[in-house]
C-alpha cells in the first residue's frame, strides 16, 4: 500500500510540474520541430530533443540552454513535457536541449536522485560545447525540483556552465527529509542511498565551487520542497559574493503554474538574456 501511496503522491508532483502549458501535445509526442540526439554517458545514452530558434545567426554561434525535468511517474519519458518549455524558450533566440534523466524512458538506467545523473549532466555539456552552432562560453542549465537539484550540483563540478535557474530545488537531501510533507522515506533513505551521501546530493553545502551565475525560484507555499531550500543556499551565495538571484512566487506552490508564477518565464529568460552573452 504504501507503494502505491508514493507513486500516487508523486504522480501529482510531475503534472505540477509542467510549465503553463508547456505540454499541450499528445501524450507520447515532444514539441515538434526539434531533433532528437542520444549522447553517450557512463552505462546509459541520455535522451534528448535539440531546438534551435526560428532564425539562426550566419556567422555567430549562440547561447544554448540545457533544460532538465523533475521527477515523474517511471513508466514515462521525464523530458518529454519540458520538449515544450525547451521549445518555448529556443523562441527567445537559445538554442536549447530538453534531456530526460538517467531512471526515465528513453535513457534508461536507474534514478539514483541526483548522484550519477549529475554526471551525466557534465557529458550532456561537453557534447552540447562542441557542436557546431553553440557558443561553448555561454551554456546555461535550467532545472524544476529533482532537475534544478541536478543543475545546481553539475555547476559546482564545472566552470563550463554561465547561468542557472532552479525552480524549486533541493538543495539540502537532510532538510528535504525533514520538512517535506510528502511520505518518501523509502525514496530517501532506501532508493537514494544505495550510492552516495546525502551530501553528495545536497548543492547547498557546494558553493564555494559554484561560478555560474544562479536563479533561484521558488513559491513561499510551496509544501513538497520548502522554500527554505531556495533562501538558505541564496543567502550562503551571498556570503560569498556570488552573482546570485531569489525570485519569490508570492503564495505559490510546487510547480511553475498558479499564484506567484504568472512573470515566472519572462523572468527567466531575462535572465538568461543578461548572463548567456
């Protein structure tokens, strides 16, 4: 039963998680007009969907964004919904690339809740670097829960990645066991500890390694990973004179949608606009 509790539960976290609309296509269908690349990492092949903007530069590389999805239901494709958002963001001229986890269908393997998917992250950058119409000094990261975690932990690992938005991350693996109000003990303490540390996962207590410039958004409601995640690892950003940013969705909740969300992705991409150039 209890199985099933979890699986319910965070069912209900992936459809929070979709972005204003950012999957309207059929279930099974990605954001049309993108390519779909397989890059090579450890045991498994991250599946991804490139999207390039409607008009390209002749003679100018441009600014690319790896977007990374939050947890989902195993049995489907995790990147599939954010192909839209990828989609929506490539518009504002960054060539982007919605990638599924390690632990998802088409990638395979297993979700080890952010240790090994953090390396594979690393080789999704370098092979973004080197293609050919990407500037390999301005690639940015954008993660929501499980993927702003990933995003922010791959930045404390590498000087390849400028700028990052993380909506709603954890940022602290002992602090998420203790404040969330969702049952995951066995998520936690049983499926995310078969390798690595609790603090192997927990990009608050990483930055001191962090350049990237970062965006943090989260809703002060939000009951699944509370805001405290966002507000404890900005204020230690501060500390550090770190380029660090805290946007606030005002009664908003665990996903992107809702009270508090409405300038959420105007926001971002004025961001990225200021950090990718």
């Amino acid at each position: 039963m209890r199985h099933i509790q979890l699986k319910l539960i965070v069912s209900l976290i992936f459809i929070s998680n979709f972005c204003n609309g950012q999957h309207p296509g059929k279930p099974g269908e990605d954001a049309p007009g993108g390519e779909v690349v397989k890059i090579k990492s450890l045991d498994v092949k991250i599946h991804g969907v490139l999207y390039k903007p409607d008009s390209m530069p002749k003679l100018e590389k441009t600014p690319a964004i790896i977007v990374i999805h939050g947890w989902a239901p195993y049995h489907l494709r995790g990147g599939e919904g954010h192909t839209y958002f990828a989609k929506d963001i490539s518009k504002k001229g960054f060539i982007t690339l919605g990638v599924t986890l390690r632990g998802w269908q088409d990638t395979g393997g297993s979700d080890d809740c952010g240790y090994k998917q953090t390396t594979d992250i690393l080789n999704v950058i370098d092979w973004l670097s080197k293609h050919p119409d990407v500037d390999a000094n301005n690639i940015g990261i954008l993660g929501q829960s499980l993927g702003g975690q990933v995003a922010l932990t791959t930045a404390a690992k590498t000087n390849k990645v400028k700028a990052v938005a993380a909506y709603f991350p954890v940022t602290d693996f002992k602090l998420w066991g203790e404040t969330t109000n969702l049952d995951l003990d066995d998520y936690i303490y049983n499926q995310c500890a078969q390798e690595g540390s609790p603090m192997d996962r927990s990009p608050r207590f990483m930055t001191n390694k962090i350049t990237a410039s970062v965006l943090f958004m989260h809703g002060d409601k939000d009951k699944n990973t509370i805001i405290d995640h966002s507000v404890l690892m900005y204020l230690d950003m501060l500390k550090q004179d770190k380029d660090v940013e805290l946007f606030i969705a005002k009664n908003g909740g665990h996903g992107s949608y809702g009270p508090g969300w409405e300038n959420h992705f105007s926001h971002m991409v004025g961001f990225f606009s200021s950090k990718l150039q």
